[in-house]
C-alpha cells in the first residue's frame, strides 16, 4: 500500500500518493456533477432512451480523449459508466418496464448521495468557501 485516506482526516503514505487519491476524489465530484447537468438537460428536451446513453457514451469518449492522467480516466468511467449502466436498464425484476424519467431521477439520487459524501470526505476536496451547491 502506497497511500491511505482515514475517516478522521488523517492520511499515511507517500505524500504524492495521497494528493492523488485526494485529485481523484475533487476529479470524481465534479465528473458526477457534469454528468448530472447533462441528465437534467436530457429530461428538460425528452430525449428517448437510446438517445441519452448514446450521448452520455459520446461525452465519455471525449472526455477521455482529453484526459489528462489514468486518476481522470477512472473519474471519467466511473461518472459516465455509471450512468449508462443504470439508464440501460429498462425492466424490474417482475418484467416491468421503468420508466426513462424513474431511471434519471434515480441516477441523479445516487450522483448527488455520492457527491455529498465526497465533499464530506477527509481531506477535504471543496476549497475553502466552496460548497456542495455552488459547484453543481
């Protein structure tokens, strides 16, 4: 183990290593807030189902066209992927279909569990005077 973020703050490791877990983790947040906009604008229009995942999978590719390091890659896929992978699905485990709109209401749930707990995070990620809100 190179590196490790604790609870507390705390951190143990190579000092490099901990800045980029703390890089992966602001690269992360905000992935998941661009990806989010990009959901909400789908809902606003009423683009079809095959029609946002085939977005969401051009940003993507884009994206990591222009990246900069691996750290983003994985921010990238992770943001992106996540999306699509829950989008896709289209039927509950009784065979009936959801609905795109369920579907984007609750990737955008997760998204914004997922980027409160990060800006929560120890280290922090936020700049001082930066909030949750102000970034999304």
């Amino acid at each position: 183990m190179k590196a490790a973020l604790f609870e507390n703050g705390g951190s143990f490791g190579d000092h490099e290593w901990v800045q980029r877990i703390i890089s992966h983790r602001r690269m992360l947040f905000n992935y998941l807030g661009s990806v989010a906009k990009m959901l909400r604008s789908t809902m606003a229009t009423g683009m079809s189902r095959d029609d946002c995942v085939s977005k969401l999978n051009q940003l993507e590719a884009t994206a990591i066209g222009s990246s900069h390091s691996h750290e983003e890659d994985m921010a990238i896929r992770s943001a992106y992927e996540g999306a699509i992978v829950n989008l896709e699905r289209d039927a509950r485990r009784d065979g009936t279909s959801i609905p795109l709109g369920e579907r984007q209401e609750y990737v955008l749930s997760q998204f914004r569990e997922r980027r409160v707990a990060l800006a929560l995070s120890r280290p922090p990620i936020l700049r001082p005077g930066e909030t949750l809100d102000a970034v999304e």
